[in-house]
C-alpha cells in the first residue's frame, strides 16, 4: 500500500470515529434533555397531586357543609327552626321532654321495654311528648349515624307524627338498632329498610327521597344544637324531664329503666 493510500485511510478512519463520537454526544444530550423533561413532568404530576389532595382534604365534610344548606323544616314541626315536636293529644294538660340519640343501647333497651307503656299513656292522653334528638355519640365515638338518623326521623315526621313515633320504635328495636360501635345508621339504605316495616312510611312517595337526598339534615344539626344548648341540665340519653324536674329511677339519678320505675316516676310528676 502506498503512503499516500494508508494516509487516506488514516483520516478516513479518524473521520468516522469523530462522527461516531459526535453522534453519540447527541444521543447523550437527547437522553439527558429527555430525563429532565420527564422529570419535569413527574414533579409537576406529583406537585399536582399533591395539591388536589389538599384541596381535597381542605374540603368541608358533607355534615360541615350542611350547616350552610336550606333549612327545611319537616311537617308537623313547630318552632324557629321547626325544632319542637310535641305528639299527643292537646287535651293533654302536661308534656313529658323525652332526650334521645338514635344510636344510644340504653335509649334502645327503654324503648323496648318500657316503650309500650309510653305509647299506651300516649293514646289515653295522660301526657303530651316532646322529642329533643341528640347526635352527642357521633362526637365521642365518631361516626354521623345520629345525625342521619335524626335526619330520617326529620323525614318520618313530615309524614305524619304517627309515622315519625312507629319509625322511631323500629329503629330502637331490638331487631334493628346495631350496637354503639356499629355506625350502620348512616346508611341511608338500612335507614329506608327500616322504614319498610312502617307501612306508612313504606307506601310514602316522598319519603326515601327525602332521606336519600338528606332533605332533613340541616334540621337534623339544629336538633341537636337544641339538645347541646338545653337548659334542662341533660347531658345524657335517656333523658326524661317534666315541669322541669328529670324523672329518675330507685338511684335517684339515672332514668327509670323498667315499666315499674318509670310509672312510679311519671305518677309523681303528674301530680306534682
């Protein structure tokens, strides 16, 4: 090979690694270009998601929010806030406060027992009732079954005040109240499966809707407002108080449990 050949094919060759060297300076360039955009990108994703879930978690909760919806305030409800519901008879000359949260065991357990007797005092007319729903048990043991509850009964109630005492019973019942851990009332299908054993409610057009769309809840969060704010000194359920005195059992301070204690309570404060 002549010198003039093999000097050709030197540069040639010094040419081609050159080329090759630049190419793959590019494709280096590239590939780091490429890592810091999709990295861009990724920190932007994660940015983003970051900020939605604080939004997300910034959100007011559905009861937070209900506080600031249309008061609606059921049938067969009187007061500013539609808050006061008295069932009975008007010649009714007293009126019995009755303090319940659907999710309390000890207000199921008097329900069952002793329920019938007030149901029958009722009918004589020998008392008038007053409901006062409270929500205290979603506070200490988190959950929101009272409030939906009291918010069904809000729906219950602008049935018929029929409706409203019926619905309430099979709630308390033993068939259907869940124990205090269980939130099951929060359900609005198990509240409405419930309903179904009330066949007014049952056969109501306006009633599932009314608990599905949560028609009653902002009344459901003034109910209980009205129990927090009591000036009865209530600060449990079941509570019982007439003429401003709390009726109570044989200890003198927890409320009648049986049929017995709870006559004796009722026969007293009725003549008092």
């Amino acid at each position: 090979m002549s010198k003039r050949n093999s000097q050709a094919a030197k540069s040639a060759a010094r040419e081609r690694i050159r080329a090759q060297q630049e190419a793959e300076r590019k494709r280096q360039k590239r590939k780091r270009t490429m890592i810091v955009g999709v990295s861009v990108v990724a920190v932007l994703a994660i940015a983003g998601g970051v900020g939605y879930a604080v939004m997300q978690a910034n959100k007011p909760g559905h009861w937070e929010a209900a506080k600031d919806e249309k008061l609606v305030k059921p049938a067969n409800s009187s007061g500013t806030d539609g808050t006061t519901v008295v069932l009975g008879k008007d010649s009714a000359k007293k009126t019995l406060k009755v303090y319940e949260d659907p999710r309390c065991p000890v207000c199921a357990s008097f329900e069952q027992a002793v329920g019938p007797t007030v149901e029958k005092d009722l009918k004589d007319g020998k008392y008038k009732i007053q409901f006062i729903g409270a929500s205290f048990l979603d506070r200490n043991l988190t959950g929101e079954g009272s409030k939906n509850a009291l918010s069904a009964l809000g729906a219950a109630l602008n049935v018929s005040d029929q409706a409203f005492l019926d619905y309430k019973k099979a709630m308390f019942s033993k068939e259907n109240h869940p124990t205090e851990t269980e939130d099951k009332f929060k359900d609005d299908a198990f509240l409405t499966k419930i309903a179904n054993e009330v066949p007014e409610l049952k056969k109501s057009k306006t009633f599932a809707k009314d608990v599905k769309d949560g028609t009653y809840d902002r009344w459901a969060l003034e109910m209980s407002k009205k129990f927090d704010d009591n000036k009865d000194g209530v600060d449990g359920t079941p509570s019982f108080v007439m003429d401003g005195k709390k009726l109570t059992g044989p200890d003198k301070k927890n409320a009648p449990s049986t049929v017995e204690d709870y006559q004796k309570a009722i026969d007293a404060a009725l003549k008092a």
